[in-house]
C-alpha cells in the first residue's frame, strides 16, 4: 500500500469497514432518519433509542464506501449512553475535525476519543462528505425523521 | 471473476503514421502530475483532453475576430459568422450529413436530447403513444423522455440487458409497436461501453414509423460516425467528449425532421421577423438556436474534429481499442475483480467491481498513484441495479493513452484489492 494512504485509510477504519459495530436494526428506536450521499450512492439509515435526553441504544444499516461505514460505525459506538447535548458537541468537535484545512494543524478535542483517526480525512476534500453523512443523518434523527432521506447535496 | 485462459496479450505498438509521443505532445494536460506521479488520465467518458489546436482556436476567435455573429454589417461580425458557419460544415462533414443546415449547436448532448423531446416529442407524442428507451440509457437519454410521457400521458417502454450488458434486440422488437413515436438509443453505454447494434435497432423501430434518435455522446468520440449508414433520424454528441470545449455540442437531425419542428427557445437569432402580435420563425437551423451562441466554442470543437481527422481517426481508434482490450482481459484475470458488463462489442470503457472494496475507495486509490477514473454510478442508475450494485469503477481510453498506463490501473486495482482485502 502507498505509504501517503495510511493517513486516510487508518488501521481501525480499515476494521470497522470490514467489521462494522452496531450493524443492523433497532426494534426499539424511538428515532431514525435516512441519509443519502447522491453522488456516491451511500446509503445509511441510523436507529435510536433516546430516554431522558441519553442516547441509549444506537445502531445502523446501509452500504457505502469504507470511510462511511467505518464513520457510522465508529459514530454509534462514541454516542452509546451519552447524553444527547454531548452528542451535539461530539458532532461540532467531529465536523471540525475533518472540515478543517488541509495540512493546518489541528487540535484534536480529547473527547474525540477513537473518532481522531478521521483527522485524515481533512486532506482529502472529495470524501469529508462521506463521513459526516452517518453524523448528518444522526442529528436529522434527533431532530425527528423527516419524509425525505438526509442528502449531502 | 474469470478464470485465467491464455496469457493476456499486451497491446501491440501504435499502427505505423499513428505516433503516440507526438499525438501527447499535442495535450499540455499529459504532461502534467498528480501527487507527484505522473498523470494517468482514464476518465475520458466523463470528457477528454483538449489539443493544443482547440485552445488555439478558440484564444484566435477572441484574438482577432472576436463578435457576434450574423448580427452585423461589420468585418469582426462577418468572419465571426464565417467561423461559426464554417464549424457547422465541418460538423456536418464529420457526421456524413447532407447539408450543414441540419447540425444544430446546443449546449451539450443533454440539450440537444431536450430539443429533440420538447420540439419534436411534443408535436408527435400523445396519449397512448409509446417512446421506446434500451436499459443501457444514461439519465440524459432518459429523463426528458420521462418526462414527455408524463406530460403527454404517454408511455415510456424499455428494452432489456442480457447479462452481458447487450440490449436484447428481440426484446427491443417485441416491444415496438405502432404506437410507438420514438424510439432513443445510446450509440455506445457510457456505464459498461457496449456498442449497441444501431443500425438493427432503426431498421426495427422505421418499419414501426417511430423516429429514431441517437444518442452519440460515448459514440461520437470512439467510433466512426456517418449517420446515413447508421439510418437514424437524429444523431446528438458533446463537444467536451471529443476532444473539444465543454459548453457545446451537437444535435444533428434529417432536414425533414427540422423543418417540421416548432421553435424550442424563442429569442434572438430564430426569426425573420417580429411585431408585437406575431413571429416568424426562421428556418433550421437558427430557428433552434436562440440568442447568441457559444461561437469560440463552436469553433473550438471544430478544430478538435479537425485534429481527429489529421491523425487519422482509424489508426487513433485501433490503438485505443488495443489498449481497452488489453486492460480489459488484464482486469478479468485479477481474482478479486468482477467485470460489470461484458459486452459482445465494447468501446472506451470498461466498468468493474473490486470484492470488499466500494469503488469510491478505489477511486481513491488510484487518484493518489494519478490515475483518474470515474467511480460511481455515471449517470446511468438504472444499469446499476440491473447488475445489483450500487456503483462501479470505470476506466474509459482515449487514442491518447498509453500502454504502461494500462501497467499503472492493474497496480493500482491490485494495491487496492490488498487494502481492503
């Protein structure tokens, strides 16, 4: 592999394409929202189950590219059991995260956790799409599903 | 996956008069790189490089004879209309059409289909009628005609894919019928590169009395056109796809066709004369040319048909062919590699699915080696989920492309197998 991928393509991304966590339904999700990536054909539909304003049970379906699955992935275990004003604030840190310049330094919030292997992500504008979809979709589910899928475009 | 037969043949050199360096020399864009590799440019089916020639053409109109044209008594207007007018001979000469008057420059091969729907469709098709489409369609010969059978009330009939990516042509058959008005085909699938049998499809959909209308974006640039041996009634193609300037392209459509068609746009440069009660509308085929055109561009894509002409579109198009069939076997004989569509005839493009790894990530693979492919589902939807997946990545060859290239996509797709396997 090209040494200059490694930045993007990190080992736990890599794992999490191939083993996504949190995969499939949620019969008990008082919230979902769909979302949709129409240049790239990424599909995911995120479930929820919130009580007491905590994210209590998180999963998702849908297929897309490895940086996608491994967002959405990555994103159900950060917000399982925390409460939903963190989540807002993990979303802004995350969206910072890989919006901000390329090759600029950025200082990575410590309750980022695992999620700062997407710092990568920043150099390679063309993909920042594909991993906020699973976090755009996320918020759309807080806010209450609406008719039409979340789309990054 | 296909399994390995014979040793793959590797693409034999350029047939002699065709010199491959120098025909690159002719594209600044070649020599440029890309996170420091050379560029390796594959994404000709989303639009070509330019020549030197079409620059120069285009920077000589603003230069020296920059104007409107047919609109002035002036010297710059008349050599403006003259270069305009000269383009549309040009045009006409490439596509072996009767007569200039009817090449119609639009804006692009989507435009010229939209005329074709909205000037001609709306005049001929009505409730009940039928517009008959292939599988292999590309959203821009798909939707407009969607969209006048909705309008209309009329149906839009589809002729399928065999699972190789050939439209089923005894399908196609079975389908027409004498309520059909249109029928809209691709020359050559912008998704899987299949060449579609054109000149059977037209014969078939004449002797139902539908009008038959090309769709010659993938076609134009890759295989030799002459419209009157192809027997269709309109024939549109995109100046950016074949080597000129974006913002231009062609409808070319039999005279008989035009002149029974109602304006598309009304404007300037489309009549003979106005009051305020009634218009007279000129003949084709300014009268589908509203308002001032994309003259430099139309000049430009001439200057690109011209250089085609001077390096020989044959020997261009087998050397390309070469390269496309070498990459082609090279793709199947990876074990991680499904082809998406294995058509009996091909051109430019070969379009693949890699196991574990989604084509955007392999798109992104290939980009940090420089080598630009198209990854997606290129405007084509309905050809994705007749294969069952989501998108594919498609390599597409210019005559311009070279053999180590082909070395540089079968790396690349290997580099990414490993990464994701």
């Amino acid at each position: 592999m090209s040494t200059d991928l490694s930045d993007l393509y990190q080992e736990v991304i890599l794992d999490h394409n191939r083993r996504p966590r949190n995969f499939g339904p949620l019969p008990a999700a008082n919230r979902s929202a769909r979302g949709h990536n129409p240049l790239c054909g990424d599909k995911v539909t995120l479930f929820v189950r919130v009580e007491d304003d905590r994210v209590e049970e998180i999963a998702f379906e849908g297929s897309g590219c490895a940086i996608s699955m491994a967002a959405a992935s990555l994103m159900t275990e950060a917000l399982k059991g925390v409460p939903v004003a963190e989540a807002r604030t993990l979303f802004e840190g995350f969206h910072r995260l890989v919006t901000s310049r390329p090759g600029e330094p950025v200082e990575v919030p410590a309750e980022l956790g695992k999620l700062a292997v997407f710092a990568g992500v920043r150099d390679y504008p063309v993909r920042v799409k594909c991993a906020t979809l699973p976090w755009h979709t996320f918020n759309a589910a807080l806010a209450g599903a609406p008719e039409r899928p979340v789309s990054t475009e | 996956m296909a399994a390995a037969a014979a040793p793959v043949e590797r693409a034999e050199a350029p047939l002699p008069g065709f010199d491959l360096e120098r025909v690159r020399a002719d594209f600044p864009i070649l020599a440029r790189r890309v996170h420091g590799r050379p560029l390796v440019y594959l994404d000709n089916a989303a639009t070509t490089q330019k020549p030197r020639a079409v620059l120069a053409a285009i920077a000589r109109v603003y230069e020296e004879s920059c104007s409107n044209v047919a609109r002035g008594v002036h010297t710059l207007s008349g050599e403006a209309t003259a270069l305009y007018e000269g383009a549309r001979a040009t045009v006409a000469r490439f596509l072996g059409a009767a007569d200039p008057s009817e090449v119609v420059f639009v804006r692009g091969t989507t435009e010229a289909i939209n005329l074709m729907a909205g000037a001609w469709g709306r005049a001929r098709v009505g409730e009940g009628d039928e517009v008959l489409v292939t599988g292999l369609e590309h959203h821009s010969n798909l939707v407009p005609w969607q969209m006048l059978c909705a309008e209309k009330g009329a149906r839009l009939v589809v002729a399928p894919l065999d699972d190789r990516g050939d439209v089923i042509v005894e399908e196609l058959e079975r389908r027409l019928s004498p309520r059909t008005r249109i029928a809209a085909v691709a020359h050559v699938s912008n998704a899987l590169g299949t060449v579609n049998p054109v000149r059977r499809i037209a014969d078939l959909a004449h002797a139902v009395g539908a009008t038959v209308v090309v769709d010659g974006a993938q076609g134009a640039p890759h295989l030799p056109v002459d419209v009157a041996a192809l027997g269709c009634d309109a024939y549109a193609f995109s100046g950016h796809k074949i080597y000129g300037p974006s913002g231009i392209g062609v409808l070319w459509a039999r005279r008989e066709l035009l002149a029974a068609m109602p304006p598309y746009q009304g404007g300037g440069g489309m009549i003979t004369s106005v009051t305020f009660e009634d218009t007279e509308f000129g003949d084709p085929p300014h009268r589908f040319e509203a308002g001032t055109p994309a003259i430099e561009a139309a000049v430009g894509l001439a200057a690109a048909l011209d250089y085609l002409e001077g390096i020989g579109r044959e020997r261009a198009a087998a050397w390309e062919k070469a390269l496309l069939d070498e990459a082609v076997a090279r793709l199947a004989d990876l074990p991680a590699v499904t082809l998406i569509g294995t058509p009996r005839e091909r051109a430019s493009v070969v379009s693949f699915a890699l196991a574990g790894a989604h084509p955007h990530d392999v798109g992104t693979v290939l980009d940090r080696r420089g080598i630009a492919v198209r990854a997606g589902h290129h405007c084509a939807q309905p050809v994705m989920e007749r294969f069952g997946v989501p998108a594919t990545t498609r390599a597409s060859f210019a005559f311009y492309n070279r053999r180590d290239e082909v070395d540089a996509l079968i790396d690349g797709v290997r580099a990414a197998a490993e990464l994701f396997a």
